[in-house]
C-alpha cells in the first residue's frame, strides 16, 4: 500500500531521537517540535513542499499534523509548512 499526499501535504515517520549533532530537540509526548524523515512528497508539489525531498531528516511542529495508522504502521501527516528544517549530519 502507498500514500500519495497532494499540494503541500507530506508523510513523515516520527523518529525518536533527543540530539543529532550537538544540536538538542526535546522529545516526548508533551514536546511541541518532532523529528522524523519525509517518506512520500507530492506527485506537483505547490511551492512550500518544493525542495523537501523523499529521505530528509526533519523537525516539525506538531501542531498541524495528523497521526495515523496504515498497515500497523504509524504515519504522521502534515503541510510542508509544519517543517522548520532539515537536520544534516
């Protein structure tokens, strides 16, 4: 099974991980900020998903996002503009 998000919709996995490289994001259930990696772009992304690519490590805000299950697996989606930017090791 594949999702395939439209305009500025992505999927992301939510990773567990509190310090990538010296740079600290809280974790937990009660942190407004998660990390995760982008797992579907859309097909024609609109122009806030444009340079976010299958792959990236991100840090979002979980406000606007949306959790749920496909297959047993967890899913998070949210707009491109949730992302606050890629984490380069």
């Amino acid at each position: 099974m594949k999702i395939v998000p439209r305009g500025a919709w992505l999927v992301i996995e939510q990773i567990d991980a509190t310090q990538v490289g010296g740079l600290f994001v809280p974790d937990g259930d009660k942190a407004q900020y998660k990390q995760g990696i982008v797992l579907a772009v859309p097909v024609d992304p609109t122009d806030e998903a444009k340079g976010i690519s299958v792959g990236d490590r991100v840090v979002y805000d979980i406000v606007g996002s949306i959790n749920f299950r496909l297959a047993n697996d967890k899913f998070v989606m949210l707009k491109a503009r949730e992302i606050l930017g890629k984490i380069e090791i």
